[in-house]
C-alpha cells in the first residue's frame, strides 16, 4: 500500500485526478479493507467534482477507520461546499 499512496500523493501533488483516481482503484482492488484506499478515491472523485461518489467512498472510509485523517478531511470538504460550514468544522475539530 505504501507504493500505491506515494503514487497517490505525487498524482495529487500535481493535480492529475485521472492519473489519482486510477491509482485509488488499484489501492481498492488490492486492499479493499484500507480505509486509506476508500479515502484517496473519495478525495480524487471530490476533486474531480463527483460528489455523491465521493460521499460514497468516504462513507466507506470511515466505516473503516473512523480517524482516518484523509476521509475526514475530505468530509469537512464536501460539507463545506453543501454549505454546512458549522458541521464541517465540528467534524474537523473531532
């Protein structure tokens, strides 16, 4: 997994969401009990304006790993763009 998340993080670091996504699934299908895989895929379809599937698969990450810091972080953003400012915050203070 530590390969396929430095991939991650350099396809993140240059905003690549295709080349971030692709590299979230091989995570999934590799490790599909990885909360971490769950949340760099929510983070990729978040950035690539997906939403409701980024909800999915944070929803997915966190059942997971309640703490995992790139789920959470990524649901603080999806509530900030529902304009749930007060909850995204809160979540982000946990």
């Amino acid at each position: 997994m530590q390969e396929l998340s430095q991939q991650y993080l350099q396809a993140d670091n240059r905003d690549d969401w295709r080349a971030a996504l692709a590299v979230a699934e091989q995570a999934i299908a590799q490790y599909p009990q990885d909360a971490q895989a769950w949340a760099m895929r929510a983070r990729a379809h978040f950035m690539g304006q997906n939403a409701r599937a980024a909800q999915a698969d944070v929803t997915r990450a966190l059942s997971l790993d309640p703490k995992c810091a790139l789920a959470v972080a990524t649901d603080a953003g999806l509530k900030f763009d529902d304009g749930l400012d007060r909850l995204a915050m809160a979540k982000l203070d946990d």
